[in-house]
C-alpha cells in the first residue's frame, strides 16, 4: 500500500473474482461542508456471498496488473496483495464509458469522505481529481465526488501536510506511482461490480494505521455491517492503542503505529521465509500476536494479509462514506 506487496496465490473461488480497475476521467464535484456525518485489501466475499455464487476453476493469480502500483525499494512492510486476479470470462462488448473515473455507464457511484477527526487531513481518492495530493478537510469537513461503476481503487488520507498539501506530510505520503501511501498508513480498499453484481471493499492497517477509519454503504439492497457511528458487531471503531515500539515519531509526537514487520522484522513478522503464505502466517503462533493492536482498534479491518474475514461486500450500485474518526 513505501511498501509493496508480494505475489501470491489466490485461495478459494473468491480469489478470482476481484481486479481493480482504475480507468481515466471523473465527474467531480467538491463542496466542503461543516458538519459532515456519517476491505482489495478485497479479497473474499461474505459468508452469503461465498454459498450463493456460482463456483470457479482454482487458479493461481497475482495483483491486477490494471490498478496502477507503486515501483518502491525493499520494504520490510511488504505482503502479498489482497486484490486477486479476476475470474476468467468470455470477451464481452465493450461499455460505453461515463465521464466518472472508473468507466461504466448509469451515472456513477456517489463516494463521500467525512473527517470527525480534530486534525486536518487530506484526503486522497485514487484515480479521481482528488489525487495524488488530496483535497484538505478540516476537522467536521466533508466531500463528495462520483467515480464510475467499474472504478476500483483506495482512499487514504495524508496528515501533518506543508504547503498546503503541495509539500510533504507526516504521514500518508504517495509512493513513486502513488497508487498507495507509505507505511504507516490506513487505507479504505475497493474493487465496484467485481463478480455476479457485489463490489467488494474493507478497511486495512496491514500497514499499519495512521488514521481511524469507517466505511459505511448506502442506496443497496445489502444492510450495512458497520453502523453510522462505526461499530461492528458489537466492537466500535477506537484509536488504535500503540506499544511504544511500534510507534511512528515524527518530532516527538507519534503520528502512526507501524505495522509488526516494520517494527521488528524477521521472517516471523513479515511472514515470510518458513513463515511464508496462508498455511504458515499464523499471528496467534506468533510471539506476540501483534495484529491485535489492530483488530481492538478497528475490528472490521484487515490486520495481517490474511485476515480474509475483513472483506466486506454490496450488492448493486452501491454509494460509500468513508469517515476519518473513531465512534
């Protein structure tokens, strides 16, 4: 999402049904209003989605080549990529494309960005005119724009910014391609109309996190997992509560909380070596099993690369708010 992530193999059927495709052009539109209310990492569907859909030959697949990807150096926060390649299907005629980034036609998808934070952030929507130095949103600021029915993309936001966002920030800071931020940071993950009509979106700080994050859906058929005010089965969105030596300084200050492999390296952490693939990276075999500094804070959210619960679906042409803030 500095880092990037490795190949892997895709697991299950679900694997092969997600690419993102993040296509040229956007109908914008950007009005910041005071009082703004309120998972890829997508890589699996639901439970429901999983027993409903038709099944899928098993491949092995690797990240989208069409989601523009960051070129960086040797990262230890590199992991594999939770957006698997596409399910095999038959040429079909090509849509005409809507003016939204994305493509697609039928007018887009409303995605608004919410900041119930008390720092400004600014927020970055890729593939969209909100990209790649976001767009400022002080503390109760939100946003809108409209993005294509096939966009696929992430949202992050940078804070902590010089120049008014033209300089660099203390956190979430593009990588060469800027098709993710440099660790630590929280990213919202998305792929629209993916397989059988579901788009499929989550939360991650495999990263780490330098923002709480929420997403909420809207205008579906498919009732929200997450409530208005972020909690999730019973577990609402908190800071995340940081061991001090995973912590991101910046100043004296802490702007983020790095994610384990950052912060102490090794095969165990970065999941790799003897601790390579699904089978093998096991966080509750670990040490200390530091995901859950995560999962506590943001129990929706993807924590290590094969939190595969994490991902979340909609049904249709669903509309998203993301919101920077904790319940």
């Amino acid at each position: 999402m500095g880092r990037r992530r490795r190949t892997r193999s895709v697991r299950g059927w679900w694997g092969l049904v997600v690419a993102a495709v993040v296509a040229s052009g956007v109908v914008y539109s950007w009005p910041s209003s005071p009082g703004g209310d309120g998972s890829a990492s997508t890589e699996a569907v639901t439970r429901q989605a999983a027993a409903s859909a038709p099944a899928a030959p098993t491949v092995s697949g690797s990240p989208s080549a069409s989601a523009p990807r960051a070129t960086a150096s040797p990262s230890p926060t590199a992991r594999p990529s939770h957006r698997p390649s596409p399910k095999p299907s038959s040429p079909k005629p090509s849509a005409p494309k809507s003016a939204a980034a994305g493509g697609g036609s039928g007018g887009g998808r409303t995605i608004t960005v919410v900041n119930r934070t008390q720092e400004t952030v600014w927020a970055i929507v890729t593939g969209t005119a909100a990209y790649p130095n976001g767009r400022e949103l002080r503390p109760g600021q939100s946003t809108s724009l409209t993005v294509g029915n096939k966009w696929g993309g992430r949202i992050w936001g940078r804070t902590g910014c010089a120049s008014g966002g033209q300089g660099a920030c203390l956190t979430g800071d593009c990588t060469s391609q800027c098709a993710g931020a440099n660790p630590p940071t929280t990213l919202g993950e998305f792929t629209f109309d993916a397989y059988a009509g579901l788009d499929f979106y989550d939360v991650s700080m495999v990263d780490g996190a330098n923002l709480p994050m929420y997403i909420n859906i809207s205008h579906t058929v498919t009732a929200d997992p997450v409530s208005a005010t972020g909690c999730y089965k019973g577990a609402c969105t908190k800071p995340v509560d940081c061991p001090s030596a995973m912590r991101a300084m910046s100043g004296g200050q802490v702007v983020g909380c790095k994610p384990p492999c950052a912060a102490f390296g090794g095969d165990t952490y970065c999941c790799q070596g003897a601790w390579a693939g699904r089978e093998n990276c096991v966080p509750s075999k670990w040490p200390v099993d530091y995901t859950q500094v995560f999962k506590k804070a943001a129990p929706y959210a993807y924590s290590y690369a094969f939190d595969d619960a994490a991902t979340m679906s909609c049904k249709g042409r669903c509309d998203y708010r993301v919101t920077f803030g904790v319940t």
